[in-house]
C-alpha cells in the first residue's frame, strides 16, 4: 500500500532524465510546484527548450552518465529516458544519494508514483490505482474533471473568508470546529457545482449561525 503525501517543493532540487514526451509532462508539474528543475537528456521537446531558454528549468545537454546526479543533491529524480539502462543507472545513483525515485518504466526500482490529478486553485484531487491500471486513472479523472469544475476554484476564497471569521467567535478552537463542521454540507457542494457561490455561502452562513443557537 502506499503512503498519500502532498510535498512541498519551493526550492527543491529534482532532476528529470530523459527529454521526451513523458519528462515533458514531469516537468510540467515540478515547474508549477516551483521545484528548482533540471533536465539530462541529449535532446529536448520544444516545450522543454522554451522553458530551459526562460530559466524555468536548467538543461543539461548529453546522455545520463553515473555521477550526473550528484551535483545536484536532489530530492526527487524523475527515470524518463529512452534507455533502460540509463535509467537504471539513474536510479542506483539516485538511491545512493537517498533521493526518491519515479521510474515509470521500471517499478522494481520505483519508490513513489504520481497520481492522475485534477487542478482546481488550491483545490488538488488525485487518484491512483497504485499502478494495477494508468488507463483506469486516467477515465477516473476525467470523471473528476466533470464532477468538480472551475467553480470549485472561485469557491476557495470564500470559503478561506468564512473560515477566518469563525475564528473571531468566542468559544475557542473546538467550537469553532463544531460550527464549521455544522456548517459544510453536501447542499454546499451541490451549490458550488451549479455556480451558484452566493447560495452556497449563504447556505454556510447559516448552518454557523444555527450552530451557535444550539450552543
């Protein structure tokens, strides 16, 4: 069984090997987490090489060789050459350096998985078969897609507002959970899925002032 973690990497060094289609999307992701990202390939996509030329990501051109991996301390390598046998280098010196490693191609040296994922803001809902079906993710995800659309991002800042102002009630931080649980409903979700945001708040509003009468 694996273990769900969202990890923060502002900053984190993660190297991707390999520059075709399947690094491409890789790098798509560590760049929008803010990971600080380099590529090892002796060619890149187009996409790769315009994001190398706007500093997005740093490129190091040639074929994987052992010991590429050490200057760079990374936290997380990312096995996505054509080769085999480069990526199976890649992950001994990556372990050696007690980085994770993601080798797609080679699950007996792959130490995490990236789930399929649905992006909504600050909204992140995944989903893994761990590794039984890839296909099986994929249909989930678009089922996701349809279930929670763009609304549920404009939502977010509402509910962080409300969120906010609970704090500010007297009865301190387990009465405030108590309201705020009382307050989300699945009428709240039903609302924000038709775009209604200012019936779902007030919806919330209430369900907090209700539970302050029960209090």
């Amino acid at each position: 069984m694996l273990y769900p973690l969202n990890l923060d990497l502002s900053g984190k060094s993660c190297v991707v090997i390999g520059g075709g289609q399947v690094a491409e999307r890789k790098v798509k992701g560590l760049v929008a987490a803010g990971a600080v990202v380099t590529v090892i390939a002796p060619a890149v996509t187009d996409t790769l090489q315009r994001l190398a030329g706007e500093r997005q990501l740093r490129w190091q051109a040639g074929a994987y060789a052992y010991g590429m991996l050490a200057p760079y301390q990374p936290l997380l390598v990312f096995c996505a050459a054509d080769s085999a046998t480069a990526n199976r280098e890649a992950a001994r010196e990556a372990k050696q350096l007690r980085a994770l490693v993601n080798a797609a191609a080679q699950p007996e040296v792959t130490d995490f998985q990236v789930p399929s994922r649905v992006v909504r803001g600050d909204l992140l809902l995944t989903v893994s078969t761990g590794g039984d079906s890839p296909a099986f993710s994929w249909l989930l995800r678009k089922r996701l897609e349809q279930e929670y659309p763009q609304s549920f991002a404009d939502f977010l800042p509402r509910l962080r507002a409300l969120r906010e102002e609970i704090k500010q009630l007297p009865g301190g931080s387990a009465e405030h959970q108590r309201r705020w649980r009382n307050a989300l409903n699945q009428c709240v979700i039903e609302l924000v899925r038709a775009g209604q945001l200012d019936r779902a708040e007030e919806e919330i509003r209430n369900g907090i002032i209700d539970a302050g009468a029960e209090s």
